[in-house]
C-alpha cells in the first residue's frame, strides 16, 4: 500500500475504493483527529492506511465501491475474515491491534455524528499481543552515555547531554523533552517542570541539580537567540531538533562506551523506572513520574527488576 493520506486518495483520479458519503466522511474523521483530538502524525498516517485497506478490503468483497449503508451493515465475520487476510499477508499483532483501535474510532466517530451505528468491531476481540520488556541499561552504562563529553565546547554535544539527562533524570519521553519551550527551560530557580504527555495527562516531574546545570550550559553554548514560545532544544540550522539526531548521537556513542544496541533514548526512559524501582521507589510514586495512565502499564518494571533479582540469585546462591 502507498502512504498516501485519504485526501490524497480523493484527489486521484480512476477508480477509488470510497463512495461518494464513505469519502465525505473519512475526510472528516481524519479532520477531526488531527484538530479536535490532536492525534500525532505519525499515528494520523496508521489510522488513514488501516482504513484505506479496510475500504480496499471491503471492495474486493463486495464488488463496489462501499457506501455509508455497506458499513452499516458490517458484521463481525467480515471483520475477521479482513484481519485473517491481513494476518496471511504478515502483518504482526501489534499492528492487527492497532487496525482494530483505528477502525473501533472511525466507528465510534461515525455513530456519535449520528451517520450510523454498528457494534460488530466491539465484538471483535483484540489480536493477542506478546509482551515485551523494556530493557534498561546499567546504572553505570546509563550514567556514562547521559555524562558524554561534558567538558567539550561544543554547543551540538551539550545539547544532547542535556537531552539525554531529560530523558533518563526525569524520565521524559522523547517527545516531551523536544517539546519543550525556551521558556520552560530547567534550569537554576525551576526544579520543577509541568508536564503534559500522552493522552493529555498532566504530571510534576522533579529536575535534578545536574539536569539543571547541562541545560544551563546548553543555553551559555548555543549561538541561536531562542524567543520564549520557540523549541528549547533546537538543530544545527536553528530549527526544531529532530528526535532521529538524538538517537543518532546515542548510535555514535554505542561503540565508544561499549553499549548494548539497545541503548536508544527509550531505554533511558526504561533505565529511569528501573532504577528508581530497584533502589525501593513505590510504584506508584514511578507510575505519576512517568504519566501512566494506568498502573498496569508501570507494573512491566516490576518484571523487570525481577529478572534482575533472579539473575543475581542464580549467580549468588551457593546451590543455585
């Protein structure tokens, strides 16, 4: 499949897999994600090429081009015989889940704009996904990257210790400490910052002394006059600064510090909750720093700090 947007798709000529009231509205859906929900682009781009196989798949099943009264009358054995088509052309269960959610909103988005209703995607059990671990680095290893070289005068490199002291400090997302603004700097005076993440949920996130000094020392080096309202953190041109530098810069530094290639900028997140935990943290003291919304979703770190208990275990216990 292209990557092209839904718009784009009622921009093309030929024949299309919408009809004429199908296309009116995944354009307003798409509208209403983007500007009312604020969904990010990149998850815009997943939901808008999840439903164009669905209509795609409806298509072929059909014969037609499928109409508003064609998803009214959806049931759930086409609904499985789509995501079985799906599974036979490779696509994982993380993915199949995230089709399900995308066409569940679309749905949902459908029934509360009174165009239509239709249960059958909430009768669909959601693909089974395999849990996976975070793998955090070792309170040496994370301490070595976040430290680089501290003592260089180059502005680029400041701004990435400071960066990556954001991430694994205080547990940021990536996306959180790119995102802040000059104005919301951590530095001498704030050793608090307001945090809005995922799902809008707001959170307190304490900065450490050491965090406050390397963004100091970023904003002595950096030769761009930063507004208020601009990017904290900005590229080498003076604009935005794209995550794809910081992993770049974690990259670099993998063979230099003898990092396993799992080191990237969510693993310092991962090492922030581990270590936290390991050294007695309560959960749910880890879960508010981290802005989950649930505490399941905390507890994974728990599972990992037991492999870690056990490992020392097997390699301690004199009849182990």
């Amino acid at each position: 499949m292209t990557k092209e947007t839904i718009k784009d798709i009622l921009d093309t000529d030929g024949e299309l897999p919408l009809g004429e009231d199908v296309a009116r509205a995944a354009s307003a859906w798409r509208d209403h994600l983007e500007h009312e929900r604020g969904v990010s682009p990149a998850t815009l781009a997943s939901y808008e090429r999840d439903l164009r196989q669905f209509l795609g798949f409806l298509k072929h099943e059909l014969g037609h081009r499928p109409c508003l009264a064609d998803l009214a009358r959806l049931d759930v054995k086409t609904v499985r015989r789509f995501l079985s088509a799906r599974r036979r052309a490779g696509i994982a269960s993380r993915s199949l889940a995230r089709t399900v959610s995308a066409l569940r909103t679309f749905y949902r988005w459908l029934e509360s704009t009174d165009q239509l209703a239709n249960r059958a995607l909430a009768q669909v059990a959601m693909p089974r996904i395999p849990r996976t671990l975070p793998k955090p680095l070792t309170v040496d290893k994370a301490a070595a990257l976040v430290e680089g070289d501290s003592d260089a005068d180059d502005w680029i490199v400041a701004r990435d210790v400071a960066v990556m002291l954001l991430l694994y400090g205080a547990g940021l997302r990536i996306s959180e400490a790119l995102g802040l603004k000059r104005r919301d700097a951590p530095i001498a005076g704030r050793d608090v910052l307001r945090i809005v993440g995922k799902g809008d949920k707001e959170r307190l996130v304490p900065i450490l002394p050491v965090t406050q000094r390397a963004v100091e020392r970023y904003l002595a080096l950096c030769p761009y006059p930063l507004a208020p309202e601009a990017p904290l953190f900005v590229g080498a041109k003076g604009g935005p600064l794209s995550p794809r530098l910081i992993q770049l810069a974690i990259a670099r530094m993998r063979d230099t510090l003898a990092l396993p290639d799992t080191a990237t900028p969510p693993a310092l997140r991962h090492s922030f909750a581990t270590h936290l935990l390991a050294a007695g943290a309560d959960l749910r003291q880890i879960q508010e720093l981290l802005g989950h919304a649930s505490l399941s979703t905390t507890q994974v770190y728990t599972e990992v700090d037991r492999e870690r208990i056990l490992a020392v275990y097997d390699k301690s216990h004199p009849r182990a």
